[in-house]
C-alpha cells in the first residue's frame, strides 16, 4: 500500500504528535520510502 501510493508524493510531514506512537503502515511505512520530517506540531 505504502510503495503504490508513494508515488503520489514528493516527501512526508509528521505532523500529528498522538499518531507518532502508533505503528500504523501509515505512519511508519512513508519515512522508509520518502525523505521525512517532523511538522511544527510535533
């Protein structure tokens, strides 16, 4: 699911500090396949 719709986007942007504890494909899945950041919020 994560690889297919990677695609769609150029990086991913934490911004949700309640779902960073969770291990929900999409959560943790986007940081193994796009550059990766933390959002102001977290």
């Amino acid at each position: 699911m994560v690889k297919r719709l990677a695609k769609l986007f150029d990086l991913c942007v934490l911004d949700s500090f309640p779902s960073a504890h969770r291990s929900h494909p999409s959560i943790v899945g986007f940081p193994y396949v796009l550059p990766a950041c933390a959002g102001r919020i977290v």
